[in-house]
C-alpha cells in the first residue's frame, strides 16, 4: 500500500513531457545545450530589446524567451534564491509583423537565432573572480560551447542591473514579487 | 529492485513543481482557471496583435503568452493532433517599452490584464454546435467562468483560420513543424 501510494503521487506530480532539467558538460568541459529548455518553466518573453540608446531599429522583430529549470524554480520559489545549478536559457526568435490574421503587432513565427545560457556554478566560477557565481555561454550552432571569460561585459551588467542575484528580475513578473516577497531583491535596475 | 528503479525512473522525469495540468468545473459547471498555467509548457508570446486593419495603435503594450497543459503536449508530439481534454491559456500581460537599461523594444512588466483558455471537449461542445469541438472561455476575474456560446466570433475565425485543428499552429513556432510532419494541418491560415 506504501509504495502504491508513493507510485500514485509521483505518478501524479509526474505528467509533463520528460525535460533534461540538469546542465550536463562534455568531456572538454563545454557546456551541453540543454535539449529539453522549451519545455522547462517560461519565465518572460521580450522584443527587439536593446540596451544602447543608438541601437539601430530593427526591420525584422526578434523576441527573447527565457525559461528556466524547473527544479531550481522550485527551489526558488520557496527560497527567493537561485540555487547552485540554476540554469536560465534565453532564446531568440524571430518574428513577423503581418501575416495570417493578424495586421498589426508582432508574433513569432521563426527559427531560433540565438540562444544564451546562464548558469549558477560556484564552483566552475568563482565569485572572486566572475561576480556572484555565475557563468555566462552563448551558442552559436547548439554545439558545446565554452564559457564567456570574466571580462566580457555581460557580467558586469548583470551584477551591476539585475535586480535579483545578476538576473533581469525586473523583466520575469512571475519572479520579481517573489523576490520581494523575500526580501531577497538586489536594489539594483 | 525493480521498484526501487521504477521510482528512481519516476523521481528523474519528475523534478517539475507540480501544475494543475487537467482541467476542472464547478458544481455549476464552470471553468475553474487552471492555478498552476504558468509551469505548463510554453508556446509562444505576440506583441498588441491585432485582426482589425483599423485597430487603434496602443499607447502601452500588451503581450500575449500561451500554454498547453503538459500531458496534451506530449500526446499531441506523439500524433500531431490536440487530444481531447486539451487546454491551452492565453495570459495578456501588460509591458513598457522603457525601464531599467532597455532603451528600445519592449518587455513584460507588469499585471496579468487578461485570460482566456480553449477546452477540446467534444462531450461538452459537441461539433455539430461548436466548431471541432472545442469551447472558448474568458476569465474576468478568476473565478469560475462558463464557455461563450457558439454564436461568438472566437468559433468560426478559429475554425476558419487556424492552421492546426482550430487552433492558431501558425503562431506556435515549435508546433506548426510537428503539424508539418504528421501531416496535420488544416491548410488554412
């Protein structure tokens, strides 16, 4: 009875396709894109953001979607913290301003044209060196992909604006509250 | 053994914090709003898109973020076709175009400002009244809602548009391929 009951509730928790939540590494220590982030836990999703004043203006739209995985969701909903391993992936995708129905607006109908990683490892960056912990990948062509180095501007930037732990809290509306919740917001925009 | 490897097969593909994935009435019948959405598979997000060539531009944007509950995402990558009890969520949420360092584009921001959700229930709407058999709902307030009848735009612009069993696949970048491949879609847009 025991264990049927355990089988029952895990069986019940337990409908969601089967994602790869963890962050796996090849032998050269390259980061593994993870195959399963579509169907980790959605975060937010922008469009043709750009953080320079003089960004040119886009013809084309391009929408950011950014997931995270769901056991370090998990944890941080009850912690207001990122846990060692959590792993953010932002997408990009490109979109459209006409078509089908649809006349005014952008929706996305394209291809992935970039993807970024953001992972939490102490060990693998130390906060001595890579502020709070975090390593940042960018993959070109889904292949296994290094670490940017500690000098590249996104470390900075993310240490110095997000307002939740080096992440753009302020763009995730599911997280921001809860960050606030516990009292675990950097200050920082 | 073999249920120690059962459960550990169980525990591997179960990290996910428990949704809410089947749908749920109210001793009147009402839609109960599916809590847990959020943690359901993502689909796609728009931007202020609008059907009407004459649409007022928005002064502030909204975006538009969809689900599917998990189990009829798996099933329908296995078949191509949405399985009955299918329940997909359309969240608007509200965005800025200015904050933080984002000079350009736009990001989500802000309140939940709308909900609607899309049930395939052929026992509920059966097809000889409802288009393809599924039911429209639209949730003011959170609390238990009934279907729009089958008179409501929603039905027919769906049926007739919908590039994938009344629903807008053309809009759903990881959808509209598996559609593609088995030989699912409806041929309209």
């Amino acid at each position: 009875m025991w264990i049927g009951a355990v089988l029952a509730v895990l069986a019940a928790s337990c409908q969601r396709p089967a994602a790869t939540p963890s962050t796996s590494y090849d032998p050269a220590g390259k980061l593994v894109l993870p195959a399963g982030y579509r169907s980790w836990v959605y975060l937010t999703s922008g469009i043709d953001m750009s953080y320079r004043k003089d960004a040119p203006t886009r013809t084309t739209s391009v929408f950011d979607n950014v997931f995270v995985d769901p056991p370090s969701y998990a944890r941080f909903l009850e912690t207001g913290h990122w846990p060692e391993g959590t792993t953010l992936v932002l997408e990009q995708r490109s979109g459209a301003d006409h078509g089908s129905i649809v006349h005014k607006g952008a929706f996305q109908n394209g291809d992935v044209i970039g993807l970024e990683v953001h992972v939490k490892d102490a060990a693998r960056f130390p906060a001595s060196t890579y502020p709070d912990g975090w390593g940042f990948y960018s993959f070109d062509d889904r292949q296994p992909t290094s670490a940017f180095g500690p000098k590249a501007d996104c470390y900075d930037c993310h240490h110095d604006h997000g307002a939740l732990d080096s992440t753009f809290a302020q763009f995730y509306p599911t997280i921001l509250p809860v960050g606030a919740a516990k009292g675990t917001l950097s200050g920082r925009e």
